[in-house]
C-alpha cells in the first residue's frame, strides 16, 4: 500500500471541495478512488486533523466501543470508520472479526515487536553502601578470573611454540 504526503491529501480534498469529481481526482493523482473517497469521508468528519493525522493508537474501550455502534446502527464499515475517525475500515473490520470471535477480551492491546532475546539486567545498584568486605570479595573474584585467563593464554603460546618447532 503506498503512502502519501500531507501534501497530497490535503491538495486532492482541496480539488473535490472545489467542485472536481472524486473519479477524476482519482485518475489524475493515480490513487485508488475508495482511498480519495475516504479521504473525503475524513475531511468531512473532522477537517485537516482527521485527514493528516491516520497513525493513531486506540485503547481497547474505545475498539469495543467502536465494534458495538457498528453492530447497533448497521452502517458500512467506511462510514462507521469515518464518523469515528478511525483511519482505515480494515481496522474496523479486524476489530470486528476479533470481537465477534473471541469476545471484548480479544480487543486489548497486545506487544508488537519481536520480544527480546536476553533477560534484563536486574538494578544492582542499591540504596545501601558496599561494605569492606563486599569488596574484597568481588576484587578476589576478579582476579580469580585473570589469573585465569593468562594461565590459559600461556598454555596456547606454549602450545604454538611447540606446534611451531615439530613443523621446522
């Protein structure tokens, strides 16, 4: 689905405001002629906001909401969208589907995006002072570690040289 401008939007409305027929329009932007349609619809229902603005975050009250007029006055989806300023009737007609499948439960927001891969890190920083001991502690565990880690870098040195002198 392609994108377009601000601009484009608002210039397309403009030209049916001034008598152009949304057909026209249509063809000669190349735009589908239910998107200029609903162009129109949401410039009717809210002015320039409705129509620029179309990345919007619903709560789950209002997606039951929106469901529930749908069903009770038996309007087209692209008119229930309209009148309730909701970008797309997809939207509408996915909340629907949810809605009438699984019930208002199916409406909450759920977490988009890949989850993460790790744990988070736990705070360790805490309110209270690290005692003396606390710090040996971790400065011995710390060097544990680098002793380890040079003995194993001397035993592959070592293991080089050799490996070095049986192919000479």
């Amino acid at each position: 689905m392609a994108k377009y401008s601000h601009y484009v939007r608002i210039k397309v409305v403009t030209e049916i405001e001034n008598g152009d027929s949304i057909r026209g329009i249509a063809r000669k932007y190349g735009i589908a002629k239910t998107v200029v349609h609903r162009w129109y619809q949401r410039y009717q229902q809210g002015g320039i906001e409705w129509l620029i603005d179309t990345n919007q975050k619903y709560s789950a009250d209002f997606k039951r909401n929106a469901v529930e007029y749908l069903l009770a006055n038996d309007v087209s989806l692209d008119k229930a969208a309209a009148t309730l300023g909701i970008a797309n009737e997809t939207t509408l007609s996915i909340w629907k589907r949810k809605f009438l499948a699984e019930g208002a439960a199916a409406l909450q927001d759920t977490q988009k995006g890949r989850p993460a891969k790790l744990p988070k890190k736990p705070d360790t920083k805490t309110d209270r002072p690290i005692s003396k001991e606390e710090q040996y502690e971790a400065r011995i565990k710390e060097l544990e570690m680098e002793n380890a880690y040079l003995k194993k870098l001397n035993a592959l040195v070592s293991e080089r040289e050799k490996s070095k002198k049986k192919t000479k």
